[in-house]
C-alpha cells in the first residue's frame, strides 16, 4: 500500500560527485525539518535523509549530531554491533544540511500502538533492552548523553534482521561535561534530576530506558505526566520515596515542587523536604497543577508489574513469566532509581539476570563501576621541520 503514495513528492537531487538521492515519500516531520525516504540509485538501497531547516539555531545542532554519531559510529563501533543507528553522508542542499541515515523501519511506540497497547511478550523486552544497553554503553564510553531517548526514537531494523532495533535522533545529544541545555528529555521520560534543575550525566539516560522498559512491559508510559508536577508526584506514588536530600539541597528548581521542613544536615532519617500538596503548589505557582488520570489499577511498581494481566498465556508458562517478572521488577528498581549515583551504569545493567535470561533468585547486586580509562592519542610531534 505504501507504493501509492511513493511518487507523490518526487523530486530528484542532483549532487556532486555523483551523489544521487531520489526522494520517494516523507518519514517523519520534526521541528527540526522532515525526514525523507530516498532511493540511492548508485547503490540500489534505500536511505533516510533528514532534512533541517534552514536556520542558523538547527543547523548548528544539527552538525552536533552529525559530528556526534560520526564519532560513535567510526570510532566506538566500528563494526556495526552496538545498534546505534549509522550515519552515511551530510551535504549542504539549496541551504537545507542534510543528513542520510541507514533506513530503518517503524519505532517502537508504533510497535506499542500496533499491539493496541497491550504490552509486548518479555522475551521481547528482554531482547530490545539488551540491544538498547548494547548501545548505551558505547554511549558511556564516548561520555555522550543521548537526551531524548524514547520509545519514537528506538527503530526496528529492516525485516532482513527481525527483532533488531536500533537508537536514532541524537539531535538533542551532548557530551558529558558540556551540558548546555537544562530543558531537555520528554516529560514522561525526564529524570528526577533534569525536572529539579540538577547537575546530569550519563545517568539521565538511564532513566529514561528504565522508562522505555516498563513501557514495552504495559504497553503504556509508566509515568505518563500531564504536568511537571504531575510527573514528580507519579514518580514518588510509583516508586515509592523521593529525590535524596542532597540532590534537592543543590538542585536549582527544588521550591517549585518542594517545601523545607527540617534542617538539611541533621541525621534523621527522615527527609528535610516535603512534596508541596497541590493547593500549595498552586499558590506558590499562581496556577493550578495539571494532573492526569491513573492508567493502571494498581500503585506500587510492583503492584503494577506483578498483578499485570496475563491474558491467555498457556498454564505452563504462567510460572516462568511470574518469575521473570520478578526480574523485571528487580531490574527496573536499578534503572527508575531516584538518587543518579545509585542509578545503575549501561555496564551495571546489561549484566541483571533480566537480561542474561538466567534465573533470578535474590535481589542483584552489581559490581562497583571501575573508572573509566581516559585513552590518551598519541600524538607525533615533529622536532625536526625540515631536518
Ligand atoms: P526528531 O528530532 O524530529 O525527533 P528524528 O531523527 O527522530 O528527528 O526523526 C523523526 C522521525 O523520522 C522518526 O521518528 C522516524 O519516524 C523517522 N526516521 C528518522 N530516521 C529514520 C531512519 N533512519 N529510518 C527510517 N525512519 C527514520
Ligand atoms: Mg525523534
């Protein structure tokens, strides 16, 4: 049915070097620009070019993501392994930068929607959260934060390479230690750090894949927030507990959300801070909170992930489920963990019986994070000009 509308916006790219790019039908629309599914007739395939407006603010980021999925690609995966989307040629088109992908096919919220947003069998989620941690810890290694990782942004491969997927859009990607923007992530997506105005890593990442799981699990955002607010105080319902101390002592938007009621350095067990209730917030805010509906029947994580419908799964299968959904729970407490330093590394992650597919007997523990290596380039210096 596709190759109805394959002709309508035909238009033929001519390019230096014989370059060639035949657009057949748009992708995707952006703010960015659009996203064009393009014939390369030089070598027969397919390929996605993204087409950014041509504005100074979305060219120069654009060249971010070039710049960062160059490096990414070449230098950290050069063999292809770690399911990170390649990019394949950037040229300048009547002022339009444009950036030509491997063609991929549909995302994952698709996928979700597809399946009436019923959730995905487990041995696909283990599998996609296996292939997603494969590229976040090259990620990690090369200090990059992707910023946006969600469901939209997470494609299947083509159906040569069935249940393979693939990380796109580093659009909103930076590196660590150069953390321009604060407002960054999708809401039902954005870490406890980034929503309190906290200082973010890699670990932010994290979150959001944690997120991303439980999702393909319920088939539903597990912190779907209409709201700031909202999103905060599903968090704190789902999980239990809150942002450490430290993290709302430092952080630059803790009085939009909370309200001090102890001294920060006693060593009560009990927090310094209270969660403003929503007439405070209104107050402090001069507008009321905006706040969503429940989309699941029960509260806790657990609660929601265990007591999860199991529609008409054979008899024989219902205990290997169970117990794999006692993995899911263990592992999704290390990923939407509050505290960004207990929050557990690409490296920690991939390593969880959920992902192994081993048995899970007892709460895991990970190994501790070895530091990271700096590699340092040697560099040739020549002493000698002309000698
Ligand atoms: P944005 O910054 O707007 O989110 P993306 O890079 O995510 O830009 O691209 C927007 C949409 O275009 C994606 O959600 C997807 O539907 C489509 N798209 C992007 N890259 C590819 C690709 N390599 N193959 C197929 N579709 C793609
Ligand atoms: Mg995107």
């Amino acid at each position: 049915n596709s190759d109805l509308v394959l002709y309508v916006n035909l238009e033929l790219v001519n390019l230096p070097q014989n370059r060639r790019y035949i657009v057949k039908e748009m992708l995707g629309q952006g703010t960015f620009g659009q996203v064009a599914k393009c014939w390369e007739p030089e070598t027969n395939t397919y390929v996605a070019v993204k087409v950014i407006k041509n504005q100074p603010a979305y060219t120069q980021q654009a060249m971010v993501e070039v710049s960062i999925l160059d490096t990414l690609n070449r230098k950290y995966d050069p063999e292809d392994k770690n399911h990170i989307v390649r990019i394949l040629d950037y040229f300048m088109h009547h002022q339009h930068l444009c950036i030509a992908f491997e063609m991929l096919g549909n995302n994952l919220y698709e996928l979700i929607k597809g399946n009436r947003y019923k959730g995905l069998p487990l041995s696909f989620v283990q599998r996609f959260s296996k292939q997603i941690l494969q590229a976040l810890v090259v990620m990690k290694d090369a200090g990059i934060i992707h910023c946006d990782l969600k469901p939209e942004n997470i494609l299947l491969c083509p159906r040569a390479k069935p249940a393979e997927i693939k990380v796109i859009d580093f659009g909103s990607a930076c590196e660590e230690g150069r953390t321009v923007y604060s407002y960054i992530q999708s809401r039902y997506y954005r870490s406890p750090e980034v929503l309190l105005g906290y200082p973010y890593t890699t670990a932010i990442d994290m979150w959001s894949f944690g997120c991303i799981v439980a999702e393909l699990f319920l088939g539903l955002p597990l912190f779907p927030g209409s709201s700031e607010y909202d999103l905060l105080k599903r968090m704190m319902e789902i999980l239990g507990g809150q942002p450490p101390d430290n993290l709302l002592r430092d952080a630059k938007n803790t009085t939009k959300f909370f309200k001090q009621v102890g001294r920060i350095y006693s060593n009560s067990v009990s927090s310094a801070y209270r969660v403003l209730t929503e007439e405070e917030y209104e107050t402090r805010e001069s507008k009321k909170p905006q706040i969503g509906k429940r989309y699941f029947k029960f509260i806790t994580l657990e609660d929601i992930i265990s007591q999860y419908p199991y529609r008409n799964m054979p008899e024989e299968e219902i205990s290997r489920e169970s117990s794999m959904r006692k993995a899911l729970i263990d592992f999704l407490r290390g990923l939407v963990e509050f505290d960004p330093v207990k929050r557990w590394s690409p490296l920690q992650a991939i390593y969880h019986p959920f992902v192994t597919g081993e048995e899970f007997k007892e709460p895991y523990k990970p190994l501790p994070e070895t530091p990271r290596i700096p590699v340092f380039q040697a560099v040739m210096v020549d002493h000698n000009p002309g000698g």
